[in-house]
C-alpha cells in the first residue's frame, strides 16, 4: 500500500546509535531521529500513526509561542539574563548620573534624576547601552583568546543588531556579533566566535569548514542545537524565556 502521500512532511536523521524511532515537534517542523537500519516505509507508518498526535502538539507550541514570547515590562525585580543565568533588576531613580553596575546578587541600575523620558523608556534603552557595551568588551577579548589558538586575526570586531544572525564575517576580515548573544551562556558565545573566526580560513559552510570548526569546538552540533532551541528568548526587549518549547515522542520499535 502506497501510503506516501498522507505522510506529513518531516527532516530525517538517522543514527548507528539509536535503538528507537523518535518524533520531534515544533511549531513548524517535524524532525524524526530513526535507527540507521529502520526501512523508510517502516518509518513513515510510524510518523502516519501519530499524526494527530503530531497536530495536536503543534497546536500546542504554537499557542505557547504566541503567549510566551510576549515582551515583559521592565521594572523593580524583573529578571534579566546575563551570559546564560538570571539576574534581579534593581533600579534606583534620583541618582546624580546614570551607571549600571553588575553585583553579585543583580543588576543595578540607577537612573539619573535629569533623565525626563518615561521610566520605562529609560531603563530599556540606559540597559541596552550597557548590554552593547558589555558585549563589545566581552566579544574583543573572547576573540583575542580564540584567534591566538586558532592562528587566525580578524581585522576588527564589532557588535550589532541582527534581527536573524548570530555573528557575521566578510572578505575585509571584519567579524561582527550580534550583541543580543550577551545574554547566553558563555560556551554558546565562544561557539559563534570559533564559528565567525573558522570563515576567515572557509567562506562557506563546506565539510571543511565544519571540520575546522570541529578541531577548536568539538561540541559545536550541541552548540547549535541550544542555538535552534533557545535563541528565540535572546531578544531585546527581553520576552518571555520559553524553555521547552519542543516536545519529543520517543517511540520503541
Ligand atoms: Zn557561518
């Protein structure tokens, strides 16, 4: 029986390891992580099976999307990420200038009392600065250390505001971040440094490219899966985090 065309769409990987069919979700794709062995037609009556149960998870994580990535309002205690971990906002108007500062305990904002702007306005835009600033500091000295293992030496480092990219790297050797990347872990930043800095040896993303990336950052796949799972909570202003939003069917054979 030729039941092809009721198969939904889905990516397939498969691996000599795994030992079951599994259905990933999300929003708006389906992964199948299969068995190296497992015949196709076998796997497709599997992914046919669970259609429904597909439909409904999708609905799901498109709901959670929606509801979840809804901006959050800066205030008194909010939460604020920095390099991967949760920090507590305090923020103190009235203060002769305005400084940000990064304690132990959260971050601390103190407002100038000459800012005339809505509070609100104010505290997003002093933290951005202090965000980019932070980034651009961290980024230089990150590349440093990576270049003089690498053996590569980028002409200039710069951050910015990409709306899709994580980091970016032209032919005048000028490698740029994308300073939202602040806010993950620090293992996540040196994978997008050892990724920018690899294309100055390959401008493309070959095998060879990968496997440059390989010899610096042996754990880039993992590096890159956070990247596909998480990088939507890295944005400014901040939303929602939404940790989870996949679901898996691990299914036996
Ligand atoms: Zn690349």
């Amino acid at each position: 029986m030729n039941i092809k065309h009721n198969v939904p769409e889905y990516i397939l990987q498969r691996s000599a390891r795994r030992r079951t069919i599994e259905i990933q979700v999300r929003p708006d794709s389906i992964r199948v992580l299969a068995p190296k062995r497992v015949a196709q037609a076998r796997i497709d009556s599997f992914v046919v099976e669970k259609t429904d149960w597909i439909r409904t998870r999708q609905q799901e994580l498109l709901l959670r999307r929606s509801s979840q990535l809804a901006p959050v309002l800066l205030e008194q205690d909010s939460q604020l990420l920095w390099l991967g971990e949760r920090f507590k906002l305090c923020i103190s108007d009235r203060a002769t200038q305005t400084r940000v500062q990064l304690l132990p305990d959260g971050i601390k904002l103190e407002l100038s009392r000459r800012i005339r702007k809505p509070q609100s306005e104010a505290v997003l835009e002093q933290l951005e600065h202090w965000y980019r600033e932070q980034a651009l500091q961290l980024f230089q000295q990150r590349v440093n250390d990576w270049s003089g293992l690498m053996g590569v030496v980028p002409s200039t480092v710069v951050v910015r505001s990409y709306r899709r990219k994580w980091g970016c790297c032209n032919s005048r050797g000028v490698v740029s971040f994308n300073w939202l990347l602040i806010m993950a872990p620090l293992n996540i930043i040196d994978y997008v440094i050892v990724h920018e800095l690899s294309h100055l040896r390959e401008m493309n993303h070959s095998p060879r490219f990968w496997l440059e990336v390989e010899k610096f950052y042996p754990d880039y796949p993992k590096a890159k899966v956070w990247l596909n799972d998480q990088g939507r909570g890295l944005q400014w202003p901040p939303v929602q985090s939404d940790v989870g939003n996949r679901l898996n069917f691990q299914g036996s054979l």
